[in-house]
C-alpha cells in the first residue's frame, strides 16, 4: 500500500510541472563562466540572477512547455578550460547556445569556436574592439560596448566644459580601447585628451609611483579632469593614490565604476567622481515614463527578496540575456535549432530589459545604444544621477 502511495504522489509531482505534462525537452543553455578565480563574485551574481530568472520562465510553463536548462561549467578564470568547455558544449547537439566567458581575454578563442561550430555565444562583458571588429555571425553582445561608453563619456566632458583631459588606462585590451575611442571622440569635439604613456596593471595594489611622474604633466598642461581609464579595485586605487598625492582636479571613471564595492574601497576618495553607466546603476532615480524603469525596480524587489542585495549592472545583464533568450526561443518558427535561435536573435527589435531597448541586426550584435546609459556621481558615499539640459535631461 505504501508504494502504491508514493507511486501516486510521483505521477501527481509529474503532472503537476507543466512543462513534463507534454512530455517536451528542455532547451539547454551551457554557461561558461570563471566561478572560481578573480571574477568570482561577479560571476555568482550572474549565476545567481540566471537561475532565478529561469526558474519565474520555467513556472510560467516555459517556452510552449519546453523549460530552461542552465548548464554550468567553471573555467577558473583560464583561456585552456574556457575554450575546452566550449568545445564540449559545441559538441553537445543538446546544447542551443552558450553563455559566457565572462574575462574579455578569454573571448576570442570561444567565439571562434563558436563561429566554427555553428553556436551562439552570447557576451555578457565588453568584447576587446579587435574581436568586435572580426564581426562574426554567431557572436552577439550585451553590454555597452567600448565606442558607446567612450561617447557617453566624452558628452560628460563637453557638460562640465572641461578642455583637457589627462588619461591613465590600464594596460589591457579593453580599458587602452576606452582611452583611444575617448582621445577620438574627445578631439572630435574639440577637447584636447592626453593618453598617458603610463599604464598600470589590473593586479596592481599602488599606482602612486606612475602618479608621481603625471603630476608635473597635470600641473604644466593645466589639466582640468582625471580620467581613470580601468576597472574593478585599481579605480578606487587610483582615486586614493591621486589624492593622497594632492591632486585635485575632478576624476572621471569608466562604467565598471558602478559598482558599490568600489565606493567601498575608495571611501572618501570616491567623492565627487563622475562617469557614465547602465540604469541599473540607479533604479530609484529613474524618470516615471521611461520604459525600463518598471523591469529594473521588479528585478531589483525579487533580488532583494531572494538573496538580500538589490540589482547592480552585472544583475541587470544576466537578467537581459535570459530575457533575450526566452524572447528569441518564442519568436523560433518551426523546430528549435542552433540555426533558428541565432536568426531569431539577430532579428530582436525593440525588446526592453534592465539595461535598455535591444535591437540587434545583421550588421549589429551589440544591442544597444548611448541612449540606454545615464550619467552618475558619486556623492555622500551613495550614487547619485546626474542630468544636463540638451545633453541628458
């Protein structure tokens, strides 16, 4: 008799999964990702958000019955294990797509697997513009690019009239991209930019010596702003070490500034730093009428209340690229393929997510626009949105 029960309550459990009522397969998303190593944290907000968000799609009866799947191979922050996951997961005809790897230096040999295998490999951080420029078919991108960053950048400039401006890049590929789009730009415009031939590593702990040789620079070119051209803890280094060294002119920083570690440890050096970023950045300081607001606020409510810790841009871009999966697998016509959800990823318009209103196209898999950014100041250890009449209202 008691086995007859528990025969019950497993077909009731069956019945009860709308997506096992028809008997349908999961679509399989494999996630490459540095879960151990360095970008630890960040990755398990990535995580953390995917899972969540599959599990609200899945509740819903997930695509025409068919769920999610999330697939999770660590590539400990590794070029060798990142590009053996993708190969296994390319070899996977289970596998419909692949997420990740997060470091921009391990993207290049996944997205040439990729665009050997015929996979989509969807980027979640900025891509280095040389592998942007490859302009591969199976490759699409969710975060701002370095060109729209730089842009919104140099709009802050020409807001707060400052003429010119020193920049201190660290010395890998994304962040020398951002100087050199933003010397572009910047001149453009009329701003004279000097890209300092200093550099500093992103494991550096004290850039006071390369500081020590900019500040005469600073003093006889009449700098007017500082920018920090990096990401993660050397932003808010460099912040303490340009002050400890008397330097006070304004400090400009790169998106990667929006997180609330970085205020964390920069502390009062972090004031008064300016920078543009995702709406994510502030979701209580979003206008009424703009059209993201209410995907932001929900996903920040449903963070809080899952995990304890409101959205952030890492958050607000997992949370984009399951939402632009789901939407791509519903707009799939016929059978499910490799084929058909990277045609029907290409042909997203219009689509609102925490970051903005994606459209990719054959000629585009970058998503989104300068429009899709604000600008932010860090004031009273909080970050505050900052607005210009004509530029950003």
């Amino acid at each position: 008799m008691g086995i007859w029960l528990l025969l019950l309550v497993g077909i009731t459990f069956v019945w009860a999964t709308p997506a096992q009522v028809a008997g349908k397969s999961p679509y399989k998303i494999g996630v490459n990702l540095e879960f151990t190593g360095p970008w630890a944290e960040v990755t398990k907000t990535v995580r953390n958000t995917m899972v969540m968000e599959v599990e609200r799609i899945n509740a819903g009866g997930g695509v025409e019955g068919h769920p999610l799947e999330l697939v999770f191979e660590d590539n400990g922050f590794d070029v060798g294990r990142a590009s053996a996951n993708m190969t296994k997961f390319a070899k996977n005809k289970e596998i419909l797509l692949v997420v990740g790897p997060f470091e921009d230096n391990l993207q290049a040999p996944t997205r040439a697997i990729a665009e050997r295998e015929k996979i989509t490999n969807i980027i979640i951080c900025p891509s280095n513009p040389m592998v942007r420029g490859l302009k591969q078919k199976w490759a699409f991108n969710i975060a701002q690019s370095d060109i729209i960053v730089s842009q919104k950048l140099v709009d802050l400039t020409l807001a707060r009239k400052y003429k010119k401006v020193l920049v201190f890049p660290a010395a890998h590929p994304l962040a020398l991209s951002l100087a050199d789009y933003y010397k572009k730009f910047g001149e453009e415009k009329g701003i004279k930019v000097i890209v300092s031939q200093e550099t500093h590593k992103p494991t550096d702990i004290d850039m006071t010596p390369q500081l020590t040789k900019l500040k005469p620079i600073i003093e006889k070119e009449k700098v007017e702003a500082f920018y920090a051209s990096t990401a993660g803890p050397p932003g808010p280094i460099v912040c303490k070490n340009l002050r400890s060294l008397g330097i006070k002119i304004p400090i400009l920083g790169t998106h990667a500034f929006g997180f609330h570690f970085i205020i964390a440890l920069g502390g009062e050096a972090m004031e008064g730093v300016e920078f543009g970023a995702g709406k994510p950045v502030v979701p209580d300081q979003l206008d009424e009428n703009d059209p993201v607001r209410p995907i932001i606020l929900d996903l920040d409510k449903r963070l809080k209340a899952r995990y304890g810790m409101g959205i952030d841009q890492i958050a607000g871009h997992a949370h984009d690229t399951v939402n632009l999966i789901y939407d791509a697998l519903k707009r799939c016509k016929g059978k499910v393929t490799r084929e058909s959800f990277r045609e029907a990823l290409e042909n997203t318009k219009g689509l609102k997510n925490c970051h903005g209103i994606y459209h990719y196209s054959p000629t585009d898999h970058d998503g989104l626009s300068k429009k899709d950014m604000v600008f932010i100041r860090i004031e009273g250890g909080k970050f505050k949105r900052i607005r210009f009449p004509g530029i950003e209202g």
